[in-house]
C-alpha cells in the first residue's frame, strides 16, 4: 500500500527531461516552437472583421424577425379573441 501511495504522489520523470514521451512528437516543445516560427499565415483582418459585422447582421435580423413574428401571433390572436 505504501509503494503505491509513493508512485501516486512522486513526480513523472517526463516532467524532467529523462525520459522520452510516448504520446507523440507533437507534444515536443521544439516541435511546437518550429511550427510557430515557420508556419506563419498572416490573417486578413478586413475580412475576419467583415465576417463578424455579417455575424451580427445576421442575428440582429434573426431577433427582428423572432419579435416580428412573435407580434404578428399576438395581433392575429387578439383579432380571433376579438370575433368572440
């Protein structure tokens, strides 16, 4: 019990370099550090910001036609109610 107490709290020996990772070489820090430096896309920032404008239109429109809609159910149902 206490040999597997003490495998439980000792601290991995990937932590410190000495043994190799299984899980793959993407998790290697100069890996990442090699695709960060070489692997640049430059981002067109008009068009992410045109995306975002279109995102909002879209849903200041969707919101407009909820609430539109929602009104049209509510003046049909008064003029039903008002038949009565």
């Amino acid at each position: 019990m206490l040999r597997a107490l003490l495998n439980f709290c000792r601290r991995p020996a990937l932590r410190f370099g000495l043994r190799n990772d299984r899980r793959g070489r993407f998790r290697d820090p100069r890996f990442a550090s090699f695709i960060g430096q070489n692997n640049r896309t430059k981002l067109d920032t008009d068009l992410h910001d045109t995306v975002l404008r279109g995102r909002k239109l879209m849903k200041n429109l969707f919101r407009l036609a909820l609430f539109g809609g929602g009104a049209w159910v509510v003046v049909e149902s008064a003029k039903a109610l008002a038949v009565f």
